[in-house]
C-alpha cells in the first residue's frame, strides 16, 4: 500500500523542540508533534505554551524546516483542556491533539488512565471541538485499551465525535506498555466501522519500510506514525513514503552531531548534551549493528568534545 502520510510521534522526554527541528529537517515528516502538555484544573497561560512549543511564536507553527507542529495536550478538565487550546490558536497552532495514549505510571488521571472512562474521554473531545473552529484541525490519540485490545472498539466509539479529523491509534494497551510481543497492528484495522468515517492513524514499533507496508496493510490505513523509530532512521517518512534507502550508519551520526550542535547552541548543560545523544544512539543501535559497539565506547566519554571527536572519527572510518 503507498503510504501518504508520516507523522513524528509527541515523544515525552523524547521530542522537545530542537530533536523536532533536527528530525523534521531529515525525515520528510507531514507533520510533528509536541510532547504533551499536561492541563490540571487551570487554563495554561500563554508564556507555558509558548515554552513548550517554540515554534508557535518562532516560526509560525512550523519547525525550522517548515514541518507543522500539532499542540498535543493531556488531562482529565473537559473545559480547561478546551480553553488552553484555544490559547494554543490564538498563538498560531492550526491542530491539536489531546493524549489518551501515555501510559506513565506518573500520569495518575490523564493519558491512558482516562481509556477506562469512556465517558469522560467523548466529553472531553466534544468539548475541544465545540470550542475551536471547524478549520482547526483535531486528532486524538489512544491505545487499543486498558487491559484488554477488547476494549478497542468502545474507545473508538467513545472518541469518534462529529468534527474530529484523526484518530491515532498506538497498538497497544496500557497494560501492554511497549511488549513487543503484544504489538497489535490489525486492532486498529478491525476498529475502523466504529470511526465512521474518521481517519485512523496507526503507531507502534513502525522500524523499517517493511514494517511500514505491513502495518498499513493490517491497519487498513495510509497514515503512519513513526516514534522512536524516527531515532533509527532520521529520514523515516521519506523511506516509508518514497521507498528511500535508510540512512547509512555515517549519515545518522552525522545527524547525532546535529543534535548536539544543536543543543549546545540552545545552552544545555554538558551533562545533558551528552545523555541526549546517548539517548538517541540508544535507539538507533536497535536497527544498526554497527553502532552497538560505537554506543559502548560513546558511553564512556565524558565531555562534549571528545564525543564528536568520537562521532568525526567513526564517520571517516565507515566512509572510507
């Protein structure tokens, strides 16, 4: 099946505002996510929204590359949730996307706490979409449930209200975390009727173009998103959209040192430059071979310099 959209995941902890813009100017994205925003009982103020999603005053709800930046919010105040996203419009968001899908064990009544109400879940949504125009556009995302991908269609049923545009779906459960033996793509196949008509999305463990075709075709969709796979693969829409060759393991330390450059320019601290790129090479050691052992050596180095120093020599080997 061809694949017509990719979108990068609101990874929490994961894609802040300079991953988003190094990832997105590499990975041929149709839109990108905030990580989300959490919305107790107070309407978030502005200078919050503005900290957490840059873009929105930087660069009119775009990354540096042009990429969209979708506001994605969590919790459990139908009301309050409704007017932060408006203020997200009023500073530029043209989507939003409220989160039913984190399973943090430190999210206590939001995300994929709220799969068990239904109820509260459909008022939420109705609530957010009576409250912004028609033209802004609204997705929400989930998991095939709680405990059981039994509970997927009630979910579905609960959210599909009038107006939403996408529904998001990660294959699997909260209880399920990230199991790769509990990955589930035709879940979100079988819960279509129950969108009636709206959009599906699927996500989860999508680490190749192989495994691309393989969840749309058991989705029964065209719309992929694409999380820490993105790690793996910097310019992952373009592969699952075009068939592009994956980066090469010279040309994703290239991006490596993107992302630190691109974090000392925003004044990280040492310490945590380095434990990003840790991160991210943590990731992209699940796919290529040759970085596990590079990743060993990387985790001993204890300053900046001598990580890309690291990074320069390992590109000059794999290249030549």
């Amino acid at each position: 099946m061809q694949i017509n959209k990719v979108y990068l995941a609101p990874m929490e902890g994961v894609a802040d505002p300079p991953l988003r813009k190094v990832l997105t100017a590499h990975g041929n994205y149709d839109e990108c996510f905030s990580e989300f925003i959490r919305v107790t009982d107070v309407v978030l103020p502005y200078k919050t929204l503005e900290r957490e999603v840059p873009e929105l005053k930087e660069n009119n709800a775009r990354t540096a590359s042009g990429t969209l930046v979708r506001v994605q919010l969590l919790g459990d105040n139908p009301q309050t949730i409704a007017a932060t996203a408006v203020r997200a419009v009023k500073l530029g968001a043209k989507s939003i996307d409220i989160n039913f899908g984190c399973p943090s064990r430190f999210v206590h009544h939001g995300g994929a706490m709220l799969l068990k109400e239904p109820d509260l879940m459909h008022e939420i949504v109705s609530t957010v979409r009576d409250a912004l125009l028609p033209e802004i556009f609204l997705s929400v995302k989930v998991r095939t449930g709680f405990l059981s991908k039994e509970e997927a269609p009630e979910i579905v049923s609960a959210i599909a209200v009038d107006g939403v545009d996408e529904i998001i779906m990660h294959a699997r459960t909260r209880k399920d975390l990230y199991s790769e033996a509990a990955l589930d793509w035709s879940v979100i196949g079988r819960v279509r009727e129950y969108a009636h008509g709206i959009l599906m999305v699927a996500n989860g463990d999508i680490l190749s173009f192989e495994d691309g075709q393989q969840c749309s075709e058991a989705a029964k969709t065209d719309r992929l998103m694409v999380g820490r796979g993105a790690l793996s693969i910097p310019n992952a829409g373009a592969v699952l959209k075009d068939g592009a060759e994956p980066y090469t393991t010279s040309e994703v330390l290239k991006v490596v040192d993107e992302f630190i450059q691109e974090l000392i320019s925003r004044r990280f601290q040492e310490k945590s430059v380095l434990d990003r790129a840790k991160q991210f090479l943590g990731f992209a050691r699940r796919t290529d071979k040759k970085l596990v052992e590079f990743f060993k050596l990387f985790c001993r180095e204890n300053s900046v310099d001598k990580a890309r120093k690291l990074i320069e020599t390992s590109i000059s080997q794999d290249e030549n």
